[in-house]
C-alpha cells in the first residue's frame, strides 16, 4: 500500500506510449460534450496532484488510478502537472480546482464536489494535510488511530477527496464495494470508458456514520460476535479498513457511552472513607448505598452536589485538563476516547441505573403511575416503565449541560433517551443547546411495520421537537448467538426505516453490529451506510443490484434467500408485545429463545419457523442458483461463498441437508 509522488512520478516516466500518442487522444476525445478517459487500454487522462499537495488526496489519487486500471487496463499517470492541452482528473483543493469554481469551505463534512470543465474534471474536499491514511489502512501506531484501524473511536481529521474519488468511481465506471476483499468488489470491464459534463456536489445527510461492523475484532477464545469468519475467508484487517473508507464511514465521532466507570467516582468518593460522600450515590431500599466498584455503581442524580461535581469534571475536560486532575482521581484516570474527546462529554449513567435510587428526594419524582410486574412471556425479566425515571434524569441531564453553557458554549454533552428515562417529562419545553440527544432503535422497518415500530419512530419524531442539534441513534444491529447459523437480515426493512428518518431531524447513527459472522452481515452494513448518507436511497434498487452485479445470472434466487431469511426473522423470531418495554435497548420487541418459546427455547425455532416447507424450499433455491453460474468463473466462486454462509449452515442445523450436497 506504501505510496509516494516520487514513486508517481517514476512511473509515469516508464508509461508505454509516447507523448506523441497521448496528445493525439487527448487532442480527439473531448470534443463536444463527450470526454475519453480510457479506450483500447490507452488512458486519455491524467492524475493531476498538484505539488505540495496532503497525503490524503496522493492516497485518493492511487485509489482511483487502482481502480480506472481494473476497469479499462489502460494505465493511467499521476502526475504534479498536465498541460492545459491534455485531458486531466484534478484531485484536491489546489488553486486550479479554485479557479474553476471549487469552494470546499462551503461544503459539509465530508461533503465534496465533482465538477468537470472542458477536459479537466476536479474532485476535491476538505482534506487535512498532515493525515496519514496509509498508516491507518496498515494499522500503524500513527496518531490519532494509533493501530487501531477501522474499529476506532476517534474524530479522525478530514480525507473528503477520497470520498469524491469513490462517488466518481461508482457513477462513472460502476464499480462498487461490497465486502471486504477482492470477492467483495465488484470492477466491471469497461474497454471505452467515457464521461459527460458533470457537476455534483454530495454532502452526508446524516454527520455520524458509524458501526462496529467492518471486520474481524476477534481475539483469543473471545469470539462471540467478533466476526472471526472474516479471517477464515481471506479478509485481512487491511481489507476491512479499506472497506470502511470505501463504505464512507465519518470522520466525525460522537463520544457517547456509559461515563461514571471513567470518571472514578467510586475511588475518588466512596473507597476511601477519608474522602467518602456517601450521599453521592444511589440508596437502595434497605438504606445502603449501590458503590460496589468502580463499574458496578451508581449516583443518586437528584442531589444537586453530585450536578455540581459532574459539572466540574466537564470543565476541566474542555479547558483541557487531565482527568488524573479531578478531585481524588488515581494517578491513572484517563479520558476514554468513547466518553469524552474533541468537543464531547457524554453523560450517560451506567446501566445498573435501572434500579433508581430510593431516598426521599428520587422518590419524589419517579413517575406514580409507574406499574412493574413479571411478565411471564420474558422470563426473568421486569416490565419497566419508560418514563419512570425521566424527571429525574433529565432535570440532572439540563442542570448540568446549563452549568457550562456559559463559559463553554461550543462545548456538548452527549446523552441517550434510554431504558427508564426513555420517555420526554412533562416539565421540558426545550432542551439546552448543548445537548446532544440520541434515541435508542433498531432498523425493522417504518411506523407502518406493526406497534413496536411505530413507537420507536414516534420516540424519535417526539424527541426532534425539542432540539435544534438533530437527533442521534444508537441502532441496535443484534444476531443473538444462540441462532447461530441462522441468516438475520433487515434489508428491505432498513430501507423503509431510513426513507422514513429522513424528515426526523436525524444527524448521525452509530450502529452497534454485534454479529458472529461478518460476512452474513455485510449486505447490511453496506446498505445502512450508504443510507446514512443519504436516507432517501432505495433499498430494494440496492439489494436487486447487489445481487445482479456480484451473482450474474443467479441473482433473482439469492434476491429470494435473502427475503426469505428476513421474513423468518422479522415475522417469525422477532415478537412484538404491543405496550411492554423490556430491557434498556429498545421497545416492545422480544427476539431471543428463551424468552420468543419460553418452554421450547431454540427447538421453537425449528417447530414454528423452519419448517420441512421451509428447508426445502431454501434448498430448492440453492440448487436453482447453483444452475446458473458457469463453474469457474467469478460470479460461481461468489455464490459458493454466499450459499456456504447463509443457505448451508441452516440446512445443516436442522438436519435438512442432502448427503449428495447442494
């Protein structure tokens, strides 16, 4: 992957084919509104990357010479400079793409523009000048990622070039990138490669892009939803952050997660008895105090010394100081990069907040009608209220973010509408501006897709009226393990949930992909992130293409696996229980064995959903799609890779699959 101009421009001088000849087809293939970029395996154009240009327009410069390359076989030249008589691809904001018109302060994060004049097309963005992309892509410990690769926690410095670089080479030359590797990406010939005028500028509808879903995060024997299949079918953890970059993930990063664990308030205020403020805590309803360790803890967010405290933790984060600075903090206390960094400080409570505190002053404010009983459909767990807490937690939520507004009002704290502080008070008519609120969701589909969705959107059209910032979501992409094996997909469903987000106010996802398997899971993480860039997208247009381009011939029966899996999920595994909320995630869904078959478990799964019916028919499918492929060819090695993974280990499972094989 190691790039340099210098290495550019040594090979532009071993280019096979004269001067003479590239003039000649730069001098005939732009005239009227036609421009060549390659024919015959001769480029009509060049790379231009003007000298002094950032790394990261020289890397968006070899992504796309890699790929005009695969598409046309002509090889194509980077070069500093082109003559204004020779046809040129402009890369970067440079005082060329500027006089063509080019502003890229008036674009959006990560937004770009794609212009063409004459013979020069211009793709240019915000681009930091000192990022290194490379040493991402190859994991080296080179700030801000420092070796972590796609799965990172970091608001990364701008590389929005690269993303035009991309969006060009989908539209012009239709290649796509739809998991990890080589099989994944689909390049195709394209022996006279042409463009016309073209003028676009794309900015991200949505400013947060993120998921845990790009690759393999396996480790040791810790394997349960780490994707550790990717490794096994050839995807390296450079594949995986190349396909991060290509799927456009932000570089923006909303620090949002559970903060008390990082801010050390059982060390600092309850392990030491010297320094013990007992009544920072949360009571149980025997009196004593929930301070067991640093994690397992948490505050009683009605007193409004512990407002005051958090207050001053966050003041000290943005005048940045060090968290070892907080009062009784250990020398070891450090701001995580998923709580607090760049102009973010998130105030969620740890989840063991579900107990609520019972002194007089909580008790006063919990909802009165709240109602909690043992539901006997969800063994083992309570039926809570989703506003039993809400006056409580979010008096607190506004005393603090009000409490640095003033001295910090370009400063937010990032918080979630989650588990029984879910619900708006009656007492909130506008949020302070320095609040950034996210919803908790799941993408099975619109308002129209049975009651547990229309509430989940509900939640999110209520809580956008009382913010400017836009709303957030934490979207909850969840295979329980215990249906390993078993294809969950949401595709068509996370179509109609996003066209739906569109007119809500949403400006950011953070997708929490918890998957065994990767690769089962890739058509969706593909699709949502090109639907948080724009929500408006259709899905199904996706899917249908998805299918034709990676299968050829055999795409209609992997359309029908792939709708056959998401019905069996969405309208047999998943049960809604219109009214009930379980569990601080999400609304009125019930999706895991035990609680989906509370006396059959995952045998209920086999009884009710995959029936005798239904394994043959998958089977029937996978017979047909294996019919219409050409043994050989790349289209024959995806679909054994596809059926391998979504038809087989279901056939396996239940006992369905033929000695003789598929």
């Amino acid at each position: 992957m190691k790039h340099s101009l210098s290495k550019a421009k040594a090979f532009s001088s071993r280019l096979a084919i004269s001067g003479l000849a590239l003039l000649v087809l730069a001098g005939t293939t732009y005239a009227g509104s036609t421009l060549t970029l390659a024919e015959n395996k001769v480029a009509g154009v060049k790379i231009v990357v003007s000298a002094g240009s950032c790394k990261p327009v020289l890397f968006a410069a070899h992504e796309l010479r890699t790929f005009l390359q695969q598409a046309t076989g002509a090889e194509f030249t980077i070069t500093e400079q082109a003559p204004a008589s020779e046809a040129a691809i402009v890369l970067g904001d440079c005082s060329e793409s500027r006089a063509a018109g080019i502003e890229v302060a008036r674009l959006k994060r990560d937004g770009f523009q794609i212009l063409r004049k004459g013979n020069r097309i211009f793709i240019a963005g915000r681009d930091d000048p000192d990022y290194d992309l490379e040493a991402f892509v190859e994991m080296e410990k080179v700030p801000p990622i420092n070796g972590q690769g796609w799965f990172n926690s970091v608001i990364k410095p701008e590389y929005a070039t690269l993303f035009g670089v991309y969006d060009f080479l989908e539209r012009v030359a239709g290649i796509r990138w739809y998991f990890p590797g080589k099989m994944g990406t689909y390049v195709p010939k394209s022996p006279v490669l042409t463009v016309d005028e073209m003028d676009w500028t794309e900015n991200p509808v949505m400013m947060f892009r993120n998921s845990a879903g790009f690759g393999d995060r396996s480790h040791g024997k810790y394997k349960t939803w780490r994707m550790p299949d990717y490794p096994e079918i050839g995807v390296t953890r450079v594949d995986s952050n190349l396909w991060a970059l290509r799927c456009r993930q932000s570089t923006a990063y909303l620090p949002e997660n559970h903060a008390i664990g990082m801010l050390h308030y059982y060390h600092r205020y309850y392990q030491d008895e010297k320094n013990r403020k007992e009544e920072y805590f949360a009571m149980r309803p025997d009196g004593t105090r929930y301070a067991e360790s640093q994690h397992k803890c948490s505050l009683c967010y009605s007193n409004p010394d512990v407002a005051k405290q958090i207050i001053a933790d966050a003041k000290l984060f943005f005048s940045s100081g060090k968290a070892a600075d907080m009062e009784n903090a250990p020398w070891n206390a450090k701001w995580e990069l998923n709580r607090a960094q760049g102009d973010y400080f998130s105030l969620l409570p740890n989840d063991q907040y579900g107990a609520g505190c019972h002194c007089q002053r909580c008790l006063a404010l919990v909802k009165k009608e709240t109602v909690e009983t043992m539901d006997p459909n969800l063994p083992g767990e309570y039926v809570i209220s989703t506003g039993k807490y809400s006056r409580i937690m979010w008096d607190y939520f506004r005393t603090v973010a009000e409490g640095t507004l003033a001295e910090f009002p370009n400063k937010y704290f990032t918080i979630l509408a989650y588990s029984m502080y879910r619900e708006i008070p009656d007492n909130i008519t506008k949020l302070p501006a320095n609040l950034m609120v996210g919803v908790t969701a799941i993408p099975n589909g619109n308002s129209s897709d049975g009651p547990a969705m229309k509430r989940i959107i509900d939640d999110i059209r209520q809580w956008g009226k009382y913010t400017d910032n836009g709303l957030w979501l934490w979207l909850y992409f969840i295979n329980r393990p215990q249906y390993d094996g078993i294809p969950l997909p949401r595709l068509w469903a996370a179509g109609r949930f996003y066209n739906e987000l569109k007119n809500l106010n949403v400006n950011g996802i953070y997708m929490e992909c918890l998957v065994t398997h990767g690769y089962t899971a890739h058509l969706d993480i593909y699709l949502n992130h090109r639907l948080m860039w724009n929500p408006s997208l259709d899905a199904n247009q996706i899917i249908s293409e998805y299918a034709k381009h990676l299968y050829g011939a055999a795409d209609g029966e992997v359309v029908a696996l792939l709708q056959l899996f998401e019905e069996k999920y969405l309208k047999g595994i998943v049960k809604n229980v219109p009214g009930r909320y379980s569990g601080a995630a999400y609304r009125d869904i019930i999706d895991w064995p035990e609680g989906r078959w509370p006396q059959d478990g995952i045998e209920g799964l086999r009884k009710e959903i995959y029936t005798d019916e239904i394994l043959a028919q998958i089977l029937q499918l996978a017979r047909q799609a294996q019919s219409k492929v050409t043994s050989g060819t790349i289209e024959a090695d995806r679909l054994q890779l596809f059926l391998s993974r979504f038809a087989i280990p279901v056939l396996q499972k239940f006992n369905a699959m033929p000695q003789e094989g598929i």
